[in-house]
C-alpha cells in the first residue's frame, strides 16, 4: 500500500508543475524567491486551517480527515476538522464560523455541489483561500484536488462487462443524491453501459453511502428480482460490503458480480478473501495530504495549479497484495 500511495504522489506532483516563489527555510533561497515570499510563512507554525469533512461515519472520509490532520502536523499547523454529517447547511454555517475564527484557509470535502456552494463564495469573498478536496461543487474554488469520479465507475462497469460477457442485468448503488461523487459515478456508468446494447440497467436506487441501507436495498431488490440479478455495482465501498453481506446471506452472491469504489480495507479484505469481485482504489489520504500542501503553498503566496488529479486503480484478486496494509 505504502509503494503505491509514494508512486501516486511523485506521479501527481510531476503533473502539478508548480511554479515555486519560495524554498522551505531548510533549503536555499534566491534573492527573487526571497522576495517573492515576503509577508509569507516560512512555515506552518502560527497557522491554523480549517476543515469540513462530508461526515466520519465513513471509512473513505476517515481517511481523508486523517490525512488532513497528519499533513499538518508535518508542517506545523493548527487544524480545525468539523463534521457537518451530510448537511449542507451546516457545512455552510462551519465555513463561517472558520472565517469568524480567522482562519489561514480552508479545506472542504463538499457535503452536496450545488448546496455547499455558498461555503466558497463566503470563503472567497473574505479572501480566505479555499480548497476543496475529493467532491466539486458548481463554484469553482481556489484550487481542487481529487479524482475524477466518473473514471472510478467506468472501471467498474467495464470489469463487470467483460466478466458477464457484455450481456446480463445489473443493479446500481447510488451515494447521496446531488453529491458530485453521485453525480459522476452515474454519468461514468451509464456511458458505458451505452457500448453494451445487452447489458440491462435493472433496477437502481440511494443508499446514501451507507452500508445498513445498503444491505436493505439489495435485500429488497433479491426479493424483487431473484436469479435475475447478474451483478451490482456499487458507487463506495461502504455500501459494497452491505450488499456483499445481503447477497452472501440469500445465498446468491456465487451467481453475482458485485463491485464497489475506494478500496477501503474492509473491501480490500472481501476481494483477498474471494468474496468480493473488485473495488476500484481511490487514494484518499493522498489527495488530503495534497490539498493541505496546496493550501500552505497558497499561504505562503506560492503559485499553485486550479485543479490536480489522482487516478483510479482497479482492484481485483491479482494485485490485490499490492493494496493491503
């Protein structure tokens, strides 16, 4: 797992291209680098970021907090995670409360792309920079850094195709409606589904990536359609494993493929184990660690990229080993 995550980051700051305006105090400066960060931070102590999570009662989202809070331990900062739990509105009301505290910058996992929106437009309006990490809201903020979702469903749909023969009925899990990552993981997989005229969309629902509701829906859904269920994708991993344990309990998970995105260890588990078919590796803690780099170089009045991305990796019995911790 290790290997990965430090051949993901040297991969990822290769395409940044960051225009550097000044050295780490470890390192030597020029005299323009000098200038160029003056009134800047020569590092993170006396500095205090903010972040609002999307909610902690998710594995993936842990991780990412976790990321969050090691980075800036690295650098020396002062961190201030809020979890809004899925509402927007709070998500809102903890952006002010940051801006009221005076925050250096902040870091938002958006709660929804539409509604968390005025949490950027606050932030920017107050001239505190703001990045948002993992989801996209319709404002553009200072920088985003993530993947690109759509890219984790495509993977998805096109493994279970070609071990399906590119003919059966699937089922689709959706996470919380509005959410970007919902958004572009339904997009991905319905352009894909498009290339296969035999594959059939059977039935689709939220589960707003939980895996009690999960497990519910595919329970419902085995109710409803029996035998006909070739395979279920699933758009996180949370939810993978309340569907996995649904069909697992109907005994009908040797007759399914079953997929899910973000390779928590859980699912990364289930797939060593053989009763998961795959999940599609999304790196979490790298993406936190680079926003929070992102936001210090913005502090220091460093010039940064508008958006960086972090590829997807699909995750199946044969490279399964490389994943695990």
């Amino acid at each position: 797992m290790k290997k990965i995550v430090v051949l993901m980051m040297a991969v990822v700051f290769a395409v940044i291209g960051c225009v550097a305006c000044a050295a780490p105090a470890a390192q030597p400066e020029t005299a323009s680098e000098s200038a160029a960060a003056t009134g800047a931070a020569s590092d993170g102590e006396g500095l205090v970021f903010g972040f609002t999570t999307i909610t902690n009662s998710n594995e993936f989202m842990v991780k990412i907090q976790k990321g969050i809070e090691d980075k800036c331990a690295e650098l020396g900062i002062e961190v201030i995670c809020n979890d809004p739990d899925m509402d927007a509105n709070k998500q809102i009301s903890q952006v002010e409360s940051f801006i009221a505290q005076g925050v250096d910058a902040i870091i938002m996992d958006p709660c929804d792309a539409d509604a968390s929106s005025p949490a950027v437009t606050k932030a920017q309006e107050a001239g505190i920079p703001i990045i948002n990490v993992n989801s996209v809201t319709t404002t553009a903020p200072d920088v985003f850094v993530g993947s690109r979702d759509e890219e984790s469903s495509e993977l998805a749909i096109e493994f279970i195709a070609e071990k399906l023969g590119s003919k059966g009925n699937l089922c689709m899990i959706h996470g919380n409606p509005g959410q970007s990552a919902e958004i572009k993981r339904s997009d991905g997989a319905y352009t894909v589904l498009e290339k296969y005229p035999d594959m059939t969309l059977l039935a689709e629902d939220t589960a707003h990536w939980s895996r009690e509701e999960a497990m519910a829906l595919t329970e419902n859904w085995i109710q409803s359609y029996g035998d006909q269920i070739n395979a279920i994708f699933s758009q996180n991993d949370e939810m993978v494993m309340g569907a996995l344990k649904a069909a697992e309990n109907n005994n009908m998970k040797e007759n399914m493929i079953i997929v899910g995105v973000d390779a928590i260890p859980d699912a990364l588990q289930a797939v060593k184990d053989g009763r998961l078919d795959a999940t599609v590796f999304q790196d979490a803690y790298g993406q936190a660690t680079m926003a929070v780099e992102m936001a210090y170089k913005m502090v220091k009045g460093e010039e940064v990229e508008a958006e960086t991305y972090v590829p997807f990796q699909l995750v199946t019995i044969d490279n399964v080993d490389n994943y695990l911790e």
